[in-house]
C-alpha cells in the first residue's frame, strides 16, 4: 500500500505526462518508472534504503521530502519530462 502523497504523485504523472508509469513497491522503497523520462523516481522512508543499482539514472526522494515539497517535485518532474520528448 503506497501512502496518499506518493499515489497523488503517481496520478498527476500518469494523468498529466505519461499514461505509461509504472508504481512498483517494494519493501524498501516505491519506484516511479515512466518511459518517457530518462530517470526513474524512487520514494523512500530512510536514508539508507537499499534500491539496488540499474543502468537508468534515479532521483531519490524521501517520503518527507515528497510530503512538505509536492508541488516543486512536480513542477521539476514536468520541466524534465518537456525536456526529454
């Protein structure tokens, strides 16, 4: 179960950039993948969390952060993704 903050950032993702992102969740984090971007999005609840290593760039945001800075977050997101299609 994802938490309210990290649902309505899936929404407005899929809604309003990319109707291909994809919500994976795991036991150390949640990851935001979109096709369209060229990072993957991870939400995690420590510094610490262990989310492997992949090829794709990553940005890493707390579920902290995510809550008190929502609307920066996603303007930042939107920027990117204007300027990766």
């Amino acid at each position: 179960m994802v938490s309210q903050e990290i649902g309505n950032l899936y929404d407005y993702i899929k809604e309003e950039l990319d109707h291909d992102c994809n919500l994976q969740v795991e036991s150390d984090y949640t990851k935001l993948t979109c096709p369209n971007l060229s990072f993957d999005i991870f939400i995690i609840e420590k510094i610490g969390a262990n989310i492997g290593d992949d090829v794709k760039r990553k940005v890493i945001l707390t579920a902290q952060q995510l809550s008190s800075q929502t609307l920066k977050i996603k303007n930042r997101i939107k920027g990117a993704f204007w300027t990766c299609t």
